[in-house]
C-alpha cells in the first residue's frame, strides 16, 4: 500500500511528512546534508511529486530542512547566526539582542528524578547528565541554566567537552551526537532568587527572577532536553516566539 492510498481528505503529505521525519530521525540525511530529489523520494514513498513536494514545503516552514536555489533541499544545520535568537530570548529592555559569554559551572551524572523522566520519556532514576550554565551580557550575568539530557542520547558527553565546544550547545548537541533541537516549550513563572542563585547573579536572596521552564524537542517531538533558566530582568526582558505548536507535557519540572 502507498503512502497516497493511506491519505484521506487531502491529508497525504502528512504521511511523507512523517516518513522525511523518520528517515531524519535515523539519521539517514545529517545536518547539512542535502536529501533525496523530490522524484526519488516520490518513487521510495509511492506517491506523486506534488505530495513530497508539499510535505517538504511544510518542514522547510518548520525551519527542519532548508531549500538552496539550483543546489537542492538540505537537512537544516544550527548555526550562530541563523538559529541562535530563535531560541536564546533574553534581551535588553526595549528588544536589544546580543550574544551573552556563557560559563560552564557545574557538571555530573546523576539519576532522574520522576518528573525529569517523564519530560524526557526515560525510566525514573535512568543516568541522565546535568550541568549549569551562567551567561552574561555586556559583562554582567543575567541568567543561569540548569541542564538534563539523558545519558543514552549524549553517551560520552564530558565536562571538557562542554568546556570547550566551539559554537552554541544544539550546534554541539547535532554535530557531536546527531541530536537536532528542532523545537523548544516553555513555561514561565516569577521566582526569587535563593542564596545560590542570588550569589550566581549577585542579587540579593529574595530578589524577584524570571523562572523558565524548557523542554526542547527534536524529529517527531522526540524531548531530547530539559532546561531551568533563571533571570534576572532588571536590565533584561524575556522576548516571546512560538517554536513549537502541540502541547506536549504537563507542568513539573523540579
């Protein structure tokens, strides 16, 4: 049976949607890479160019592939300049947006806890790796991050190769383990600042913060990480863009 013969009501290029999205999620076309012509994969998937066509339309949208005029279509690749401001969102008053100097403060194996593995669709008390990030602007830190991904996703992951990775984290995630952050959601929520974080972003305990809770998610809304950010927005504001359009967990993250 073909992928056409699947498809009711004009809803055939969801099917090629989710067959490029399976193929991707094997690795088959890396970051980078150029995919199949829109004829080869018509014969592989069974069905007529305009459908792989308008599937490939729909996942260039999602900014998951990226078409080169006279060069073909190619798996998307996060670069500093094109993917960074998509999903950094902290800016100076007034929409301001500039690259913040990002510190590796901690890192460890640890054991998820309940609501960690439910958001990453792991066992409870699997080996994920976390570690904190503080970033600052303009010399002044206005955010810290705290970090979990799963162990069998990032197997081999290290303190000194966070240290000294060369771009931006997902850009490390795909270029190192194959992993592609194609979509991130967030909830926010006001906090103060504990006598850690007041230290970390030199506030004083009690101080009011910004709270982001993140999951990012990679082909077929696999959630590849979970993320805390806290920030301080005296000086600094949380600019909002959706990334993500499916609800996909419920609120717990610790």
């Amino acid at each position: 049976m073909t992928i056409d013969n699947l498809g009711i009501g004009g809803k055939r290029y969801k099917e090629a949607k989710h067959a490029l999205l399976a193929a991707l999620a094997a690795q088959e076309w890396k970051g980078g890479e150029a995919i199949p012509s829109e004829r080869r994969l018509a014969e592989r998937f069974g069905i007529s160019i305009g459908t792989v066509r308008k599937a490939i339309d729909e996942l260039v949208a999602e900014n998951i592939l990226v078409r080169h005029q006279g060069l073909g279509t190619f798996v998307a690749h996060h670069q500093r300049d094109r993917h960074f401001f998509r999903f950094f969102r902290v800016v100076g008053v007034g929409g301001d947006k500039r690259y913040p100097t990002v510190e590796l403060l901690s890192f460890e194996q640890a054991k998820a806890s309940a609501s960690v593995a439910r958001l990453l669709g792991i066992e409870a008390n699997a080996t994920v790796y976390q570690f904190s990030n503080s970033l600052a602007l303009e010399g002044e830190v206005v955010m810290i991050d705290r970090i979990i991904v799963a162990e069998p996703r990032f197997r081999g992951l290290t303190e000194d190769a966070l240290r000294e990775r060369p771009s931006t984290l997902y850009n490390f995630y795909q270029d190192v383990f194959h992993v592609y952050v194609t979509g991130i959601e967030e909830r926010l929520r006001a906090t103060i600042a504990d006598h850690t974080l007041a230290a970390l972003l030199d506030v004083s305990a009690g101080a009011p913060l910004l709270e982001i809770q993140r999951v990012a998610y990679s082909y077929q809304q696999v959630p590849v990480e979970v993320r805390i950010s806290s920030v301080n927005t005296a000086k600094h504001e949380y600019l909002g863009a959706s990334t993500l359009t499916t609800p996909s967990y419920d609120r717990g993250v610790p």
